[in-house]
C-alpha cells in the first residue's frame, strides 16, 4: 500500500473529527469559542495511535537555531522531521465583534497571529544534520451559523464573516497570503497544501507548508 503524504493524513484526522466530534465541533461555534488545546490533544492521540509514538520531547520543542521559542509539534516519518503549528480561529460574531481571517494574519505578536508563525518556521532550516525538515501550520476554523444583530449593522463587506464552502475558504486564503499591500506582511514562505470546510457543522482547515 503507498504510504500516505502528509497532508492526506491531516486530511484523515480533520475527517475523523467531522464524523466522530460533532457534539463538540457544534458546541464551540454555538458558543463563540476557540479552544485549541483541544484539538492539540485530539492530534496528538490521533498520530499516536496511527503513525508515530509520540513522547514529551515531541511537543513544544525549540527550533535548534533559537532555543528561546517553542513549536507545538515535532514529529519524523520517513527519516524526515515535521514540524507543526497548531491554531484554532473563530470566524465570524465572537463578543459582538466581527472576525474575518485577516486579523489573524495581520494582528502583530497576538499568540493567534498566522505570519509570526510563517517566519518562525522559516528560520528553521530546510536540511538539517543531513535530515530534511518539512514546517507546516495547521489551522482549524469554526464559524458562526449567522451573525448576531450586534454584528449585521448594515456591512457592505458582510461576506467576509462567512465561510460559504471549501471553495469559498480556499479563495479566502489564498488571496491574504498572495497580498502584499501591507509593508511587512507578505507572506513569503507560506503556500496553501490543503483545505476543508463543512458548512453543516460550519467547521473546516486548512494546512500551510512553509518553505524557503
């Protein structure tokens, strides 16, 4: 049997939540809530029982050039290294605010910021100690159902708090990370692999591989 890439077994693990977390995935868009620790340990569990045995020193582990940050992830298959960053953003009314994707590409050294990620993994190098090193970040998305009144005053961009379909969310991203319109923000390194989106539970992904 041929081996699973990498991104098909996010693609897997993102379908096992979709058909076995419902009860859950539903909770966290009826109540406006990101909880990514969460899903930390549904992926964790999820490689563990399938494809690597995974120890303490896997989990938040400092990049071997700045011993002074942390990366959720690290894993190896294949005799390749894997890291990965994991989020988990909320789109749509949160508070009686409105969310797009954009802040959390755009909102500086916020601990959900995107781009800060990107040029984390960047600094990574992509061979190391003759070992390839692959730097992913792995974002789930929950949506609101509709947005509250607070939220639907009348925006002439109201589509962008909606997520309509995977096609839709592929669009979305793709054109923030090709924006360079903001000095500073262009997202070189970072490149759409995979996406999905279930408008039933209003949840989805999307996986950005990050290389030089």
């Amino acid at each position: 049997m041929k081996e699973e890439k990498f991104e098909e077994k996010i693609q897997n693990f993102y379908l096992h939540l979709a058909a076995t977390k419902q009860d859950y995935l539903s909770l966290f868009f009826n109540l406006q809530m990101q909880i990514e620790r969460w899903f930390m340990g549904e992926l964790m569990k999820y490689i563990n029982d399938r494809f690597f045995e995974m120890g303490i020193e896997n989990r938040e582990v400092s990049p071997p050039n700045d011993k002074r940050k942390k990366v959720d992830l690290k894993i190896e298959l294949n005799s390749e290294a894997y890291w990965i960053e994991l989020k988990h953003i909320f789109v749509g009314c949160q508070h009686g605010n409105k969310f797009d994707l954009k802040p959390y590409f755009y909102n500086g050294e916020d601990s959900s910021n995107i781009a800060k990620d990107i040029k984390k993994l960047l600094n990574i190098p992509n061979m190391l100690d003759q070992q390839i090193q692959n730097k992913f970040i792995l974002v789930f998305l929950s949506a609101n159902k509709s947005l509250d009144e607070r939220c639907n005053a009348s925006d002439k961009n109201i589509e962008n708090y909606y997520i309509k379909d995977k096609n839709d969310l592929c669009i979305k991203i793709n054109k923030i990370l090709c924006d360079d319109s903001r000095k500073g923000n262009r997202f070189e390194g970072g490149k759409l692999l995979s996406y999905d989106y279930n408008p039933e539970y209003r949840f989805g992904y999307f996986l950005i591989e990050v290389k030089k």
